[in-house]
C-alpha cells in the first residue's frame, strides 16, 4: 500500500529503524554504530536532530498525504519549522496534530487547547489535549502517513509521551504507518525514580516506567510498540529516524523551549524532581522568570529567599498569585543526575500543617501511594531509593531492547 514499508534494509541501514506489526527487531545499536564511533572520535560534531535527517525520510513522504504531530520544538537546525520545511520541498501536508501546550507552544500548562488554523500556513489544526487525546477516524481521514517531532525531556509525566502512545494507537487501529523523527533527551543519563503502579495510570504516567527513563523519544516509542502497551496489544507500523553524531554521552542543550515553563537548560534538568511539588501546597516557581528552579509556599519557614507568583506568559492564574512564598533557589544548583528528593522531605518536614501539605496530584505524579507514605513515615532517602531498585533492575533491562544510541 506505501512504498517506503517495502525499501530493502541495505537502504535504511545506519539511517533508519523500523519495527512493524510483525514484531520483528532490528539490532538497532548496530544501525547507529557508525555515527557513533564518529561522535566519540569528534566530541564537537554537530548533533543532527532526526528532522535534520532529512535524506532519510523526504523520499518516503513524496506524493502521501502527511499528518504531522508537532509544535514549536520541531525544528531544524537552521531554525526552519519542519511543517514549512516539508511544504517547501512540496510534501503534501494535510492537517497538523497539537499536545498540550498547542502548535506554537503557547498554553499555561493543563489549559484547554482549541482546535483551529495554523495563521502562517493556513492549515487545520487538531488539539490532542483536553477531551480529544487521540486522534478520532475522521481525523485521520485521507491521511497516508503520519510524521512525528516533538522535543521530550525524559520524565514519565512530561505529557508529549503520552500524546504519542495515543497517536500510535490511532495510527494502528486505522493502518497509517508512522514515522518519528528522534531528538536527543536532555537527561538521558538520568534513570530514577519509582516505576509506576498500573493502577494508578493517568495522562501524566501512562506506562510501568520510572520517572525518569533515560531513552530518547524514539527509543521510547519502539519500547511502547515492542511491550504492546497499545490499547489491545495492537502495533503501530513505525518507523524511527535517528539523530545522526549523537550518543548517550554527549549534553544536548534544547534550541527552543519545549514548553512555556521550561525556559532553559537549568529548568530542564530540574524538571522532574521539582514537579512532584505540583502535587503539593507548594510552588514550583510558575509566574516567575525560574519556573522550576525555585520552590516555595506561604507555609513554609521565612528565610533570605522569597518570590512573589504573577501572571505572566505560561501561566495567567499562577498558585499563589500576589502572595509571598518562601523557599529555596536551585537556579545555579549544580547539574543533577538523579531524582533528588532531598527539597521535597526538607519541605514537608518545616511547613506549618503536614496535613495540607500533599493533594491528590501527588499519587498520580509519582505513580504510587508508597512515596508520600514514606516521606509521611519519615522514612530516610536511602531507603525510600532502596525500595526502587528492583523496579529499576528490571525496568533497565526491558529498556535495554530498544536503545539506539
């Protein structure tokens, strides 16, 4: 039915990774072995995201109609947007797929996203965030291939992964082949955290991961199809362009903040550590210009360091509005390469009423009710990471399958 699903492996090799509904593997690592061996030989080639990798899937978009899930993150290296790119080169794209925060990425967190037109293109977008998380059938209509860029960042509840397990879904209940272009995760070396409890699967943690799962967004997609974690065990017909001159060694620091309140590298990293405080009474700085390198409350104890919520772009009702907040500065806290946990247990063990520190959020976001049990318990940091390494052993060699760097 499309001619790319029949190209001989001689031709992707080093350039593509498919795995299809026949679950066959491709020894992924060795495909990217040769752009690697040149990134280590050369620590300062220039990473090419896998949208910069074009000669890898121009060919198989000509004469398709193309979807295309993206926002303001699916970029090329020159700064051209991969939808004005694609249009360029004559792609004939259809209909552009938003997550949360929009096409333009310029949605307060959670905030309901409408579906409308693109101003400078002039083509439709579809929300995928609030009721319509998956593409409907009609959607998808006269769609022959769906194309893939968003910027992850390595955290279970960061909710661009959980858009993708839908697209995925759709795309195979409705047999259009998908292809990802990968980018690198900014904390790929980071694999922490608790692996999530099925019951309490939401849009902010899908799947049985730690949460921070040190793949690539690619590698990550292969996991979802190769685990048939699709709703049914369906597969999706996938297709992965790899990042060239990229390894898991290498920093990579994002060209484009991949939501309102990321605003640079330092948040970034922070981001998964500091988020479990959404699930509290404190704030993560949302209304000032160091979202997630600060936390802060009106409860906790009064110190050198305060900052005062305002509206601002990303966040027009931010907690604490107008209200001083004391807390903590963590925007020139060395780089970190776990899940810190210390500045949450600090925080609930001084702010004034234990009892209104933790809301319902907080399960979800942890994805299991042991973690605010043991910080309750006053359980100690050693052993509340004790209590994740059998969960992360197994996690680490499921994930092993899929790595492509």
């Amino acid at each position: 039915m499309i001619p790319f699903l029949k190209i001989s492996f001689s031709f992707i090799f080093f350039t593509i990774i498919s795995t299809s509904c026949s679950a066959k593997k491709t020894d992924v690592r060795e495909n990217a072995k040769s752009d690697l061996e040149k990134a280590e030989d050369n620590p300062k080639t220039e990473i090419k995201t896998g949208a910069d990798n074009h000669t890898a899937y121009l060919s198989l978009l000509k004469d398709q109609k193309i979807g295309i899930v993206t926002n303001q993150t699916g970029i090329l290296s020159n700064k051209t947007h991969l939808v004005d790119f694609l249009l360029e080169k004559n792609i004939a794209v259809q209909k552009i797929f938003a997550p949360e925060h929009g096409f333009r990425g310029t949605a307060d967190a959670g905030e309901h996203v409408v579906d409308g037109k693109d101003s400078k293109t002039g083509l439709s977008i579809i929300s995928l965030y609030g009721d319509n998380k998956k593409p409907k059938p009609e959607q998808l209509a006269g769609i022959d291939i769906m194309v893939f860029d968003l910027q992850d960042v390595g955290a279970r509840f960061y909710t661009y992964i959980s858009s993708l397990h839908y697209i995925m879904e759709a795309c195979a209940e409705n047999n259009i082949p998908l292809i990802l272009l990968d980018r690198p995760n900014p904390n790929i070396n980071i694999i922490d955290g608790p692996v999530l409890e099925k019951e309490f699967t939401s849009f902010v943690g899908m799947h049985p991961i730690p949460l921070l799962h040190g793949m690539t967004i690619g590698e990550y997609a292969q996991m979802i199809n190769g685990e048939k974690w699709l709703k049914n065990k369906v597969q999706c017909k996938l297709t992965v362009i790899p990042c060239i001159n990229y390894n898991r060694k290498m920093k990579y620091s994002l060209p484009v903040k991949p939501s309102p309140n990321l605003p640079n590298d330092q948040a970034v990293n922070l981001y998964a550590s500091l988020c479990l405080f959404e699930g509290t009474n404190a704030s993560v700085g949302r209304g000032t210009e160091k979202q997630f390198q600060i936390y802060g409350s009106p409860y906790l104890p009064k110190n050198s360091f305060s900052f005062t919520p305002k509206p601002n772009f990303g966040a027009q009702n931010p907690v604490y509005n107008g209200i001083k907040c004391y807390g903590e500065d963590l925007s020139i806290q060395t780089r970190v390469n776990k899940l810190e946990l210390k500045w949450l247990i600090k925080a609930y063990q001084t702010t004034t009423d234990k009892s209104k520190f933790f809301n319902p959020f907080f399960t979800k976001l942890a994805g299991t009710k042991k973690l605010q049990q043991q910080i309750e318990a006053g359980t100690s940091e050693t052993e509340i990471r004790e209590s994740w390494k059998k969960g992360l052993i197994e996690f680490k060699e499921m994930r092993s399958k899929y790595l492509i760097y």
